[in-house]
C-alpha cells in the first residue's frame, strides 16, 4: 500500500492511545453521568483526568474544557450557540475567512440565511489573512471573528496571535479552530488571546468521532454560547448526550502524549519536510509551493506539478503514495480548490495541485522511496 501521506485528513491512532480505550472498553463501562454507584463514578474520574490532559496541553482551566464530537460539532457550537446572544444584544455581524473550513464557511453561511451579515475575507497570494483587512471591516455591531490556526489544505498558519490581542482590547469575541494545529504547534496557541477553540482528537493521533470546544472564561464568565442541541445536561449543558467516555480517555492521552513529546515531534516534522522539499527540487519537474512556506507547518506541503493533472497522479501513484488534493470533506467533489482559488491562483495551477501530509512517526527512508516513485510518475505526465 504504499506510505500513507494524509495525515491533515486523519492521523493513525497511536497504539498508546488505543491501549488506553481499550481497556475502558474492556473494564470501564458505566455511565459518566450516573451518580448512584461505583461504575459511573470510574467512567466520571477517567472523563475528568482527560478534561484535564486537554486543559494542560493548551493551558486552560479543566473547567473551560467541554467535550464534543469533533471539531465540526464544536465548530456549529461556538458559532451557532451565540444565536441568542446576539438577538439579545443586537450584534449580528460575523467576519471569517473564505479559506475556512466547511463546518465554519456554511455554519455562518446559516446564519446569514437567519439576519446576519457576514464579511468572507480573502488571503493573500502567500495563503495568509490580513489582519488589517479583518480589522476594516469591524463594527459597532460585530459579534464574532473566526479564524483557522492552520489551514488544511495548504498548513499555512494565520496570524491569530495579533488579530487576538487587536480583538480583546475591542471587546469582540474570537472562535479558532485550532483542528491542524492543536498538539503540534503547542507554545503558539498557548500564546494566544481566544474566546472559542475547537480542536478535534483524530488529527493529533486519537480516535476519531471525538474533540473538544474551549470556552475561555472572561472575570469568571463563559462566553455566551448555549447548547444547539437538545436532552440532558451533560458538559454542564452546553452539550447534552451521554459522554464516550473511552473516546474521551483517548482524546486525553492523545493530548497528554502531545504535550510530553510536542517538541521531538516538530523537529520530525521538519526533518522530513526538508526530505520532501529536497525531492521535489531535484526532481526535475516544473513546480510551485502553494502558500509561502515561511508561513506553513512542518508537516505539510501543497504544491502544482506543471502539466500534471492532481487526480490522474494520485490515482496512477496510489500503490506508493496515500495523498490527496484537498479537504478530505470534500474529496468527492471534484470542482476546483476554494481554498486555491481564493488565494487568486490560476485554473491550471489548481487542478495539478496535491497536498502532501506526514506524521512524527512517518518513516523518513520509506517516504524518500515512495515520494521518488509518485516523482517519477508525475514526469510521465507532464508536458
């Protein structure tokens, strides 16, 4: 099969993290919220210590931390949860980037259908956004900014730390979804001045079909985001449903891991970016970076291979290389990149563009085999 190279659109779990699950499984099987015998209080003190994990992994408060599905569900909380806030105080103005992710673009896109206005900001050519550019459209009524950390088709990451600092001092609520960046670029998002931060387990080496939503807490009050479903009062109401608790026990430990070996990882992480760099240079192929790499996490590349068409590569190099063109949401569609062409890159550029993902433990000798077979398949294609 190959090398598996998607890491933006899902990591294989850590066997650490699935030993921990498993013996929840196996040997943990009561109820979280149940308060009449021994089970649930085991299942509620495994759920806590992994409220923890997370809140020390991003340095927040363990009562900040509320669990959710993923990052889409925590996505549509943060935005979606300040409905009645807003109609309260008359703010209805959201600003978010036309690069965001799709559970972000079309949960404000719902908004918009409900009386909101909404400002979708292009990046520059580099895939960054400019804060100034956020910052001229801000208004008397302007509820919320939402940002991405890191983008996943390109990694190139935004400049969250100033528009954070620009947004507290205005009093203006900020939501980032931190999927690709959380449990890689840790000391950064612990820097940052934030509102909402959405975060889902199954891109640092957890399970899939669990995250996270962080409510940071301003003179002791949450942010004023309300549950958008409806049952019990499980996360103190502001997501109802019966907690998984062994997902949660793996989201735990995957951040736990995260926090202990974040700096290894990152030095991985570059190792064979440099690797992956030095390939497509010397190969012999017309190429460009999609994203100024100055701005880009080290675990990520997009890049056009001129004259070569991104889905006849990934379908003719699949045997060595699991790489993809986009997000994985929208892997089905075939029209091109919106990330891409809002960046203002030309048609051919986007359709022969592929983005190239990788883990900490990604094998660097049998990346080097692989990548140099997709090269050498890749020059067969271009004209």
């Amino acid at each position: 099969m190959g090398i598996y190279l998607d890491y933006n659109a899902s990591a294989p779990i850590d066997e650490r993290v699935l030993d921990v699950m498993v013996n929840v499984y196996k040997n943990v099987y009561g109820n979280s919220d149940s308060r009449t015998h021994d089970y649930g209080d085991e299942a509620r003190k495994l759920v806590e210590n992994a409220r923890g994990q997370v809140a020390s992994l991003l340095g927040v408060n363990n009562s900040e931390v509320f669990f959710t599905s993923g990052s889409t569900e925590s996505n549509n909380l943060a935005i979606r949860g300040l409905l009645d806030y807003a109609n309260e105080t008359g703010k209805k103005h959201i600003i978010t980037s036309t690069i965001e992710h799709k559970a972000v673009l079309e949960t404000v896109k719902s908004l918009e259908k409900e009386g909101f206005k909404v400002d979708f900001v292009n990046p520059d050519v580099d895939g960054r956004v400019d804060v100034e550019n956020i910052s001229n459209l801000i208004e008397e009524d302007t509820l919320l900014v939402s940002l991405m950390h890191a983008n996943n088709e390109t990694g190139i990451i935004q400049q969250i730390k100033e528009l954070g600092e620009m947004l507290y001092e205005k009093g203006i609520l900020f939501h980032v979804d931190a999927t690709q960046s959380c449990g890689k670029l840790v000391p950064e998002l612990r820097d940052v001045k934030y509102n909402m931060l959405s975060l889902s387990a199954h891109k640092l080496s957890g399970p899939q079909g669990v995250g996270a939503l962080i409510l940071r807490k301003k003179r002791y009050k949450l942010p004023p985001v309300k549950a958008i479903t409806y049952g019990g009062q499980q996360e103190h109401g502001i997501r109802p449903g019966t907690v998984p608790v062994a997902l949660v026990a793996g989201l735990g430990k995957a951040c736990e891991l995260a926090e202990k070996e974040y700096k290894d990882n990152i030095r991985k992480y570059q190792e064979n970016k440099e690797l992956v760099i030095s390939l497509i240079e010397h190969s012999g192929l017309d190429y460009d970076f999609n994203g100024k790499q100055e701005y880009c996490m080290p675990n990520t590349i997009n890049v056009s291979f001129k004259g070569v068409q991104s889905e006849a590569l990934m379908l003719s190099s699949k045997q060595y290389c699991g790489i993809s063109n986009g997000s994985a949401c929208t892997s089905n569609d075939y029209s091109p990149s919106y990330v891409l062409t809002a960046m203002g890159l030309d048609v051919d550029r986007i359709s022969s563009a592929v983005r190239i993902s990788w883990g900490a433990k990604t094998d660097s000798e049998k990346l080097k085999e692989n990548l140099s077979n997709l090269l050498d398949i890749a020059k067969g294609f271009a004209y």
